[in-house]
C-alpha cells in the first residue's frame, strides 16, 4: 500500500511509448494565439495582462541588458504555472514532479547565466567568489565555499521544485485515501477530513503557482548577478 502511493510519479507510456511528451506539449495548446485585430477578446486581454505585469516585475530590477530574457522565461513561468496546475486534475501526470526534468530546465539557464557574466564582466563574475575584505588566511576556503554554492545552484532550483510538489501530491493522495476508508466507519470525521482536503487543493492551488515563479525568480536573480 505505502509503495502504491508512488505509482502517481511514473512516466504513464501507451504500446511501450511514453507519454510525457504529450504531457509537456499540452499547455502550449491550451493559451489563445495573439491576433492581428485590433480589440481581444476578454481572455486574450487577460492574458497579455498577466504576462505584462509579471515581465514588468521580475525585469524592473535588471539592466536593460537582461530584458532580452523576457520572452524565454515569460513562457518559462506559464509552462511551469500550466504543468503544475494542470496536475492537480484527477487522472493526471505532473512531468515537474520529475527531477530530471526539472534539472534539464534548471542546468542550461542557470549556465547560461554564468556563461554571460564570464564574457561580458569576468572580473564581477569571479569577484562573487571572494567578498572584498576577506582575511588571507580564509581566501582559500571562501573560494572553495563560493565555488561550491554556485554549482549548488540549479540543483537547488530542481529539488525546491520536485520536493514541493511531489509532497502535495503525496498528501493530497493520503488524505483522500483516509478520507475514503473513514467514510463507512466514522461519517463525521470523514467528513472533516474531506473538508481538509478541499483547504489542502486550494493551498496546493497556491502553491504550483507560487513556486513556478520562484523558479523564473531565482533565474532573474542569477541573471541580474552577471549582466
């Protein structure tokens, strides 16, 4: 019973082909396409908005050489918001619940950050590694340090994403199943404990979109340390 509760997180595959390629195209088909007229309709207007002023929050701080990154983690943040929400539905496949997704999102961005702030400013790039003021006898182990936390980086990215919404899962999947074994037992408590469930989705609610944008922040943030 305890390992069932895992058979959520497995690639589904149909005649042995996996099934999470469909999974990972499916929110790119769900937004309207921009038109050429000159009025939207309310959900395209809606959408545009949103977009707007998420781009204008996280790129206020940044130069203006980092707004050349709107686009790509604009659509970062939606994929990431549609995936996430779109496994809460009964039925479903969340892919961001798998590390290695999550990490082959989190490596490239993150090193292309690195990658820009090594060409463009090397010497701001390498002075993170040793704060200004440091004592001779601790430059080698802050360099050692500094290294080590900035390849920890997208690892961070990846596990904060997987781990969080692989334990809402988890328990939304145990409360249910408590929920369902209570109710020819004990009505009430089933009951309250269906009522906890309903607050719990909600909160997950909040949650898949709450760290889709951490996500896309974080990469802001390491973006604005190198442009």
């Amino acid at each position: 019973m305890t390992l069932s509760f895992f058979d959520q997180f497995m690639s589904p595959t149909f005649l042995g082909i996996p099934l999470i390629a469909l999974s990972l195209a499916l929110p790119w088909i769900l937004y309207p396409k921009p038109t050429a007229r000159w009025l939207d309709n309310r959900l395209l207007t809606l959408q545009n908005w949103f977009i707007g002023r998420f781009t204008q929050q996280i790129f206020q701080p940044l130069n203006p050489a980092g707004h050349k990154w709107a686009l790509i983690l604009a659509s970062l943040m939606l994929f990431l918001i549609t995936l996430n929400m779109l496994g809460l539905l009964p039925y479903t496949f969340t892919p961001t619940t798998q590390l290695s997704l999550n990490m082959a999102l989190a490596v490239p961005l993150w090193l292309a950050t690195v990658i820009i702030g090594m060409r463009n400013q090397p010497t701001h790039a390498l002075g993170h590694l040793l704060p200004e003021g440091t004592p001779t006898l601790l430059i080698p182990v802050l360099i050692i340090i500094e290294t080590i936390s900035l390849f920890i980086r997208p690892l961070a990215l990846g596990v904060r994403l997987t781990a969080n919404l692989t334990a809402g899962h988890l328990l939304i999947q145990l409360i249910a199943t408590a929920a369902f074994v209570l109710l020819p037992l004990m009505p009430t408590v089933a009951i309250l404990t269906a009522s906890l469930l309903f607050l719990l989705t909600l909160l997950e609610v909040a949650v898949a979109m709450i760290q889709a944008y951490v996500f896309v922040l974080l990469l802001s943030l390491y973006l604005q340390e190198n442009v």
